[in-house]
C-alpha cells in the first residue's frame, strides 16, 4: 500500500514547524558552537525528561503506522537549483516582493518527476523595515499555524524546508507581515519507490576553518573531503553548516566537487552573524563537497549529520507538524540553563526507528548560546545544531539519531534559554535497497 491519501496529503504541511512571529529582535552576537576539544558541554550536565505523552500524538502514530506497512519513501539528491526567486523573476511573472499576508505559489510539477511526493528546499527571506516569518505548505490545503524561517527588519535568512507537494505539484510560501522577497532552492526530492535511503549518524565535526585553513575569502572556495567519513555507496552528505562571523554580508554555497557551481545559496549571513542552516549536497565524484563564499572573508563549522546511501538504510516518513516540546508551557521544564539538557524518550512509538526529523527553535536566550541536538546516551558530541543571540528567535532543520533507547535530547550551551521542538517525521529501521 502507497499513501497517495488524505493520510499522508494531510502530513501535507510544511515539515518544519517554528514558533511564529515571536520575540524578534535584532540580534547581538551568537557562541560560534565548540572550538577546541576542551569546549563541548560536560558530561556532568542536567538534564529533564520532557513528560508529553507521544502516544497520544496521532501524527506520531500514523507515522509509525505507515513504517508497519511498509510506506516509507526513498530521496533523490540533485545539484542544488535556484526555482524561485522574487527579485529576479524566477518562478514568479514579475520582480515584485510578497506583501503582507501574501502567498506565492511555487509550481514545480516540471522540476521533480510526477511520482514525487515532497520536496527539500532552501528557503530564504530578505526583509525590508518589518521583520516576519515565512511558511512553507502544500498547494491547496490549509496553511499550518507554524513558520519556516524568523526575519528581523532589514536582514536575510534561510532554512530547510522539507514540505509535501499539493495535488498540482506545488507549494505555497505565506509571507507574515511587510514586503519580503523569498528565495527558494531545490536540493532533492522523496518519492516512492527506487532512490537512495537516510543513514543517521552521531554529529561528527568535519570541518572548522577557526582551528584548520582559515576562513575562507572572497569568491574563495574550499574543497570538503566527505567520503572518508561515508560508504563508497553513499550519494549524498546531510551537515549542518555554520558560518562565523563575516567581514561584510555574504552568503555561502555549498555544492557537489566536480560541479560547476549552482546560482543558489546555502547561509546568507550579515556582518559579524553566526548562523547556521542544514544542508543536503550530493557528493562529488571527487568524493568532495565544495563551499563557496561571495564576499568578504568568513569562517564556516560543518557537522556531518548522516548520509544517503544508494544500498542501505532508512525510508522517510512525513508527519504534520506536532509540538513535542516547548519550554514555555511545560512547567516541568522553564528555562533551560547553562550546561543543562532536554531528553524525550521516544520508544513506545518508534522502537527500531533510526532518526527523527524536527524543527529546533530557540527563544528567549539571556545570553550568546548554542544548542546541540544528539542521542541521549551517546553523550553530547562535539557539535553543534542553532547558534542564538542575546534575545534572538531562530529556527533551525535538525535530523538527529534516536539512541540505543529511542531517546533524543538537545543541550543549551550558556546562559538561560527556552527552546522547541516541532517533529516533522521520522526515519525508520535500517532496510537494503533490494527490499
């Protein structure tokens, strides 16, 4: 059985789910995430179990009802491809930005092949004096009360969206408040059937240009050697790429060695910013990722997250958005302090699941922070998933492995902060290409 449904056209909406426009504030300076060996979090942190009973999420239950009947699908990694961009006319008729309560519509029926079911896209926002929020969903169904990427007034941001197709093919972008213009990048799509299956992995630094080459210059590129820490078999790398503290506004791209270098963006990045974004490259057949940076000279963290593998691993299944975790509102947790951590044992719903995908929101730090996503009894690796300055509101994709448990927990670095998590769905066990 296939989920062509309104069971899965209801998982319809966009996979990751933020806090809406809340406490945006222009931003200070975020922690740049772990340096040196001596800077990760201590194994002595606290940590508080999240008391939400995931049993009684339906969307986490037809997750795992479409895993028991084999309903999984597989991912197609391309070279990234920019598919609409308001200021240039791409995907749009004309240059204009989307106005206030504002949806513009991304057809991309002749992008991806017709058995597509959902797609992965960099979105980005550039503001002018409003900030907002943009929200990603499917074409034809109701719009979700979440958003994809937080904007302050003047300032350009990207994250990963991972989103459903509507019946046309198509995906709608909500623009909140002011006139935004958006940006938005195809990195691949999931589709039933052939196509390559997620391996997660513990969060693995492979590359920080502060300790190893220094940053890297204007219209520099640097080669990232990925496939000493992957199969032979693996077409794709998941990281979460962080840029440092930039001389001037930059963006960054990130795409297969080998390639020429696509028009698009992975981070765009103010002066003096640490922000990060997670990112899906194919591998190079040079076995490298390549990273591009526009202007100016910047420092860029990466932290391989997991792979594709075209043999083996785990089928994706899509969920609608659920908040599982919110700091505000469980009095149980608050504010999560310095060196203290959040975990979720998952297991009475995804025992023998491998990763769960989700939206990581920070609000509300008192301080320059940074949060880790990892599974629990592994420890806190050396790494790091959203980067947060004093005040800010920041999202983050995050695909993190379950541990030996089932159980995910996600760390705060310094200071006091609140933070979210919104599921977006799973990956399930590991399975051969074959089956």
């Amino acid at each position: 059985m296939r989920i062509t449904t309104a069971a899965v056209r209801r998982a319809l909406t966009a996979a990751t789910a933020s806090v809406a426009l809340a406490a945006l504030v222009v931003p200070g300076t975020a922690a740049a995430g772990p340096r040196s060996s001596a800077d990760p979090t201590p194994p002595t942190a606290q940590g508080r179990s999240a008391d939400a009973d995931p049993a009684e999420a339906p969307e986490m239950a037809d997750v795992a009802a479409r895993a028991a009947a084999g309903d999984g699908a597989t991912f197609t990694p391309i070279n990234p491809v920019r598919v609409l961009d308001t200021r240039e006319a791409i995907g749009v008729p004309g240059h204009v930005p989307v106005g206030p309560g504002g949806t513009v519509t991304l057809n991309l029926s002749n992008a991806v092949p017709a058995n597509a079911i959902s797609v992965v896209l960099n979105v980005t926002g550039v503001t002018g004096n409003s900030g907002t929020y943009i929200t990603a969903y499917p074409a034809g169904y109701d719009r979700p009360d979440s958003s994809n990427v937080n904007l302050v007034p003047n300032s350009a941001r990207s994250n990963a969206v991972t989103v459903l197709l509507g019946s046309t093919g198509a995906v709608n972008l909500f623009n909140f408040l002011g006139d935004t213009h958006i940006v938005a990048d195809l990195a691949g799509y999931y589709q039933y059937g052939s196509g390559s299956l997620y391996n997660a992995k513990t969060p693995l630094r492979i590359l920080d240009t502060r300790n190893n080459g220094g940053p890297i210059g204007q219209r520099g590129t640097r080669a990232l050697r990925v496939r000493d820490f992957v199969p032979a078999t693996a077409d794709a790398v998941v990281l979460n790429l962080t840029g440092v503290t930039p001389t001037i506004g930059t963006y960054v791209t990130a795409y297969p060695g080998g390639a020429a270098k696509p028009e698009v963006s992975s981070l765009n990045l103010v002066p003096g910013q640490v922000a990060p974004n997670l990112v899906t490259v194919p591998i190079g057949k040079d076995g490298n990722v390549n990273l591009y940076n526009h202007n100016g000279s910047v420092h860029l963290v990466a932290d391989l997250a997991g792979y594709y593998d075209t043999q083996s691993g785990a089928e994706f299944y899509p969920s609608d958005p659920f908040r599982l975790v919110d700091t505000r509102t469980d009095p149980d947790l608050g504010l999560v302090g310095p060196d203290e951590y959040v975990y979720f044992p998952l297991g009475d719903v995804f025992g023998g699941f491998t990763a769960m995908m989700f939206n990581l929101t920070g609000t509300e730090p008192s301080a320059g922070t940074y949060l880790t996503a990892y599974p629990l009894n592994r420890g806190i690796p050396f790494a790091s998933n959203l980067n947060l300055a004093p005040g800010e509101t920041a999202a983050n994709l995050t695909i993190t492995a379950f541990d030996s448990d089932t159980t995910i927990a996600v760390s705060n670095r310094y200071g006091y902060s609140h933070m979210l998590w919104d599921f977006a769905g799973a990956f399930g066990p590991i399975v051969s290409a074959s089956s």
